[in-house]
C-alpha cells in the first residue's frame, strides 16, 4: 500500500506529477530528466540485473534503509542486493538550466557505483555516494553545457560491499539545494599553489559528495622518467592513480588517473611504476615497445597486482592472472639490478622491508633478507659520492624521511650509517624519486607528498614539494645526502632584486618590497655567534643562528656554520635549504600578510650577497578542460 503524502509546499505539484512518474522537484521552473513508471524506469535504458527490479517505493525504501527520500520512486540498484550489475541510462535531453541537481547515496567507488554526466558519450560530470544510504543533496555546474544534447547515466558494475547505488529527484535547476563550490577559473583559484603540484579541480565532480575531502592528492606512486617525459603518479583517497606529465618538472599537465580501484572494496595502494625494456614480462607483443608497468598493493594489504601501458601511460590495462603475489605486505617498490640481472621488490609490512626477486616482473622469490625496523613507502637508489661514478653507494629513504646508507649485492642491504632526516619539515612525507633517471641526464629527483593541513573552502587539497636534486657528498662525519631545488626554478624568474656586502646592525631590518605572492630567495650569509637573521617571509618567521636552522619545527644544527640559505614560497608552503642542501625544511603555510624583510637581532649580522626573485605562474598556459 503506498503511504499518504504528507501535506506541504510541493503536495499540490506531487499530486499533478507522480501519475507521470517523473523525478519531482518543488520549483516549477525545475526540468525533471526522465519519467519512471510506477514498477519501471520508463523511458530510461537499463542495461544488466541491477536495475530490473524497478524503482524502490513505499515500504520498500524502509526495508533498505533508504533515508531522506523525496520521491516515492528512487532509482536503485539495491533491492536485489549488491551482486547484480547494470546501467540506467536517460533519454537525451538538452541543458538548459544552470545546474542539475540530484540526491545520492550508496557506494564510493568512482566508475562503478556512480552519477554520470554524458556529453558525445563522454563523462563530463560524476558523483558517488558515500558508503550510506541517506541520501544526500548534490549538484553539478553545468552552465558551459548550455544548450548541448546530454544523458545521464547511474552505474552499478560493483559486486561487493556497498556495491549499490541510489538516486533520487533528478532535475535540472538554477537553484540547487546544495550547490557545488565555487572554484573560479582553474589553477588560478585564490590559495592554488603557483608552483606545486595540486590535483586537477574536475576531481572534485568525482569525489563523495559527502564528508570526504575534495581534490584530493596523497602519497606519491611510481615515479617515472621515459623517452623525455616525467611522469608523476599518486593516491586519492585509494581511489586511483593520479596521473601528470611534463618535460621540465616545473610545467605539469594533469591526464585522466592511470587507473581506478577495483570493482570492490580493496583500493589501489602506493607502488611502483618500471619501464620493462626487455620485455621480460612479454606483456607487449613487440620488444620495440616495451611496456610500462605499475605495481600496487590492494586495500587488504596481501595481495599485489600490476596495471600496464604500451602508449607512453596514456591508457592502462589489468594483468588478467591479477594478483601477481599474495604476501602480508604492501608499498611495492620494483627497480632492475643489472648487476644481478633481475628485477628487485622491496614490500612493507610487520616494520619491515622484504626483499623478493624475479626475472619476469611476474614471479617473485623472497630472498628472505628483511630490513628490519622499517617505516612504509620505501624508496631505494644508488647516488655517486661527491659525483665518482666509481664510488657509489645505496640510499634507502622511508616513508617518514629517514634514510641511511649502505651497499645492496642484489638480494640484502647492509646499513652502514644511523638513519638521518632527509628533511625537517612538519609536512615531508611519502617521498619518492625519478626512476629510470639514467635514460634521461642522470639527476636523481625527488618530490614528496607535503601532508598535512587543508586548503580551506578550495576545490582541490593537499599538494607535492618542488622537485628537489639529491646528491651524496662525504662530510667530516660521513656521507650524507644533500637536496637542493632544480635548476628549472628559474624557468619561472621574472626579475629580481639584490643586495650585497650589507650589514645589518641588532634590531635593523631591511624590507624587501618585491611584487607578487610567491618567491625564490638566494643569500649567502655571516651571522657570527649569538646573533641570529629572521627572514620575515609575508608574517612566516625563519630564523638562523650562526650554527642552526629553525623553519616550523625545533632548531636544527648544520655541521659547521650557516653560510647559504635558499628560500622558495609559495601561496601556501616555505621551502628552506641551508648550506646547499645540507638541511632542508618543507612546510605549509597560509601566510597572514603581505611584505618580505630581514632583521639581524642579538649583534649584527652581515648579508655578503641577497637576490629575490618574483616567481611566475607554472599555471600560466595550463588547459582548462
């Protein structure tokens, strides 16, 4: 029986529509998209099991559990559990409000259990739900598309858990309950970094449309340089690879993600990505194009899987025999020892690194040679020490930033130092390097995730540091790796300003007035002991004293003195390397003023040579769609 209609503002319009079957909304000026029957979609196409049932209705909504229904008809792919799968398709219809406006609930997982917006069959707009059935109120912008043919389509093509989805009140509206945030134009949004990696805003349409963050970038993936591109991959929220390239490592351009969770709950963990020149994989049918191929951990952390490219990481395929390996661990890390001429994976799990070996990338033997007391993420390389290419050495960096150094035969590495901080930042996480350098001028690159605080009322959240060189140099007290920012920095100069053989008595402070809101600092520097120069970055504080180093964390001490200090600001992060990278500090930061200046407090300290340049936009020419 179906329950009475409660009497309000909308009973009237309810009462003129529902034999019609459409998506009501109380607006007259509101278009419904589609009609449903009372038992069927109606003029909408299904396609599969999920949607036969028809609409969910009367008691049927209770028994779902299906919370804040507007109409009596929600389009579900629930009722017969979460195994069947199958599209509901729309008729075509024309845009011609500014928004469309549904409510969602259901599953999270992106391209399967979803709201997508269909432009010359293309997705241009999509939403899931949010591992709930209370339906939630959302809303796509879609007054570019005035005036264009459209469809949409809800996906149900997960078979686990919560593999359903739920819509209800489709309409297209210029009042939406609950509208979409306002981004302004991409990359030029008020807090978008200028010259950090952020991820691209189209993200958002296909991120939860509830609690979750928008945007969002996190842990950084398989790193790869090849036949002239830098590809940088990385997590969102274990939905899927993220996907950028370039050919500077400053000017990026955001492809579609590498590829997606699966179609169940187990997520696409951090990993690896190779180029397998040999083809030892045979996963290309021509040797003359090797394939790329990704390594990754599901989200149950014991099974490992591999996605692969033979275009360059434009478009990816899933092994078939999929997974490659059931193991405890996860954070695959994969590179070629040519001296032992086999693959080598390194696995997190139980605070340790496992060491597998394999000839194919496809069969892995555990060599049974752990690293014991280990952090998550690992990254592994050889550096020349102080550049001979005939003493090098092996450098294994863990998730948290600790590295040490040591020698790697092929199947265990010996640690030889203690294990230093390769930054002292609050927000250095997850860091990765360029694989696959030697192909292109030999420079090992590393960036990492600059986890921590939130962009507020931003389209996008999270960002990557600027890609930074690592070198190894002998000190007094041993090697040590040192990371300084790229050469390509200057790529965005636009100017400068300089100072030179300028002492600074106690309490005297030099402005530095250059325009814009981010900058490259180069000084070189005398402080002599028990004075200190504050470097007044926009109302952010960095302090040097004749032997340390503090930039939003403790005091950090140099081996001998403060000589050189480099400074790269952003809208929102300070990047400090000291001594040409002897110490370096990554931070976010939202400054709270305008202006740069430099105060020597305690005695005087002397500025033998001070340059700062206005930074461009890396976003200046970026695409828009």
């Amino acid at each position: 029986m179906r329950a009475p209609l409660k009497i309000n503002c909308c009973s009237i319009l309810l009462a003129l529509t529902v034999h019609l079957g459409c998506f009501v909304s109380c607006r007259a000026d509101d278009l419904a998209i589609g009609r449903f029957g009372s038992t069927n979609y109606g003029d909408w196409i299904v396609t599969g099991t999920a949607f036969n049932p028809g609409p969910a209705s009367d008691g049927l909504l209770s028994k779902l559990e299906i919370e804040n229904a507007r109409d009596n008809r929600v389009a579900s792919s629930e009722i017969e559990g979460d195994k069947p799968t199958g599209t509901l398709t729309s008729p075509k219809f024309k845009i011609a409000r500014k928004y469309i406006s549904f409510l969602i609930g259901g599953g999270d997982y992106e391209r399967d259990t979803c709201v997508n917006l269909l432009i010359s069959g293309k997705i241009v707009k999509s939403a899931t739900g949010w591992r709930s059935d209370r339906l939630v109120p959302t809303s796509w912008d879609v007054s570019r598309f005035h005036g264009q043919t459209a469809q949409v389509q809800i996906v149900d093509e997960a078979i686990g858990d919560w593999g359903h989805i739920n819509v209800d009140q489709m309409v297209q509206t210029d009042k939406p309950e609950r509208t979409p945030v306002a981004t302004g134009t991409l990359y030029q949004e008020t807090l978008r970094p200028q010259f950090h990696f952020t991820a691209r805003q189209w993200t958002m349409d296909r991120l939860n449309p509830g609690p979750k963050q928008e945007g969002w970038i996190n842990d950084l993936n398989g790193l790869i340089y090849y036949d002239g591109e830098y590809h940088l991959f990385a997590q969102r929220w274990w939905k899927c690879w993220l996907h950028a390239v370039s050919r500077d490592l400053v000017h990026w351009t955001e492809l579609q993600p590498a590829f997606w969770e699966e179609k169940s709950e187990t997520g696409d963990q951090s990993g690896t990505c190779v180029v397998d020149y040999n083809n030892t994989s045979g996963l290309s049918p021509d040797k003359a194009n090797p394939p790329m191929v990704a390594f990754w951990s599901r989200n149950d952390n014991r099974t490992h899987c591999i996605c692969y490219s033979l275009d360059h990481g434009r478009t990816w395929k899933r092994y078939e025999k999929n997974p490659i390996m059931v193991y405890p661990e996860r954070d695959p890390k994969v590179f070629w020892h040519a001296p032992s001429n086999h693959w080598v994976m390194m696995l997190y799990g139980d605070s340790q690194y496992h060491i597998f070996t394999s000839t194919n990338l496809l069969n892995w033997k555990d060599e049974h040679k752990p690293i014991k007391n280990s952090f998550e993420c690992p990254d592994f390389f050889e550096l020349p020490v102080d550049g001979n290419a005939s003493n090098k050495k092996w450098v294994l960096i863990q998730g948290n930033g600790k590295y040490s150094i040591g020698s790697f035969d092929g199947t265990e590495f010996k640690e030889e130092t203690e294990r230093y901080s390769c930054d002292i930042g609050p927000n250095f996480y997850a860091t990765q390097t360029w694989a696959n350098n030697d192909t292109g001028d030999g420079r090992r690159i590393q960036a990492a995730w600059m986890r921590g605080p939130t962009f507020p009322d931003m389209p996008f959240n999270q960002q990557i540091s600027f890609p930074c060189e690592l070198i190894l140099r002998n000190t007094a007290n041993g090697p040590r790796v040192y990371r300084t920012p790229i050469r390509e920095i200057a790529l965005l100069h636009q100017g400068q300003d300089s100072w030179t053989n300028l002492t600074l008595q106690a309490n005297q402070v030099l402005p530095m007035e250059p325009s814009g809101r981010q900058f490259h600092i180069q000084a070189d520097v005398n402080i002599p002991e028990g004075s200190k120069l504050t470097f007044n970055l926009r109302g952010v504080p960095v302090v040097l004293t004749s032997k340390t180093v503090e930039s939003g964390s403790r005091p950090a001490s140099v081996l001998s003195k403060v000589a050189k200090v480099e400074i790269l600001m952003d809208r929102a992060s300070i990047e400090l390397f000291v001594n040409g990278g002897e110490i370096s500090s990554t931070r976010f930061v939202l400054p709270n003023e305008n202006g740069l200046s430099v105060k020597a407090e305690g005695g005087a300290a002397t500025i033998q040579s001070l340059t700062v340049h206005p930074l461009n936009s890396a976003w200046k020419n970026a695409p828009q769609d």
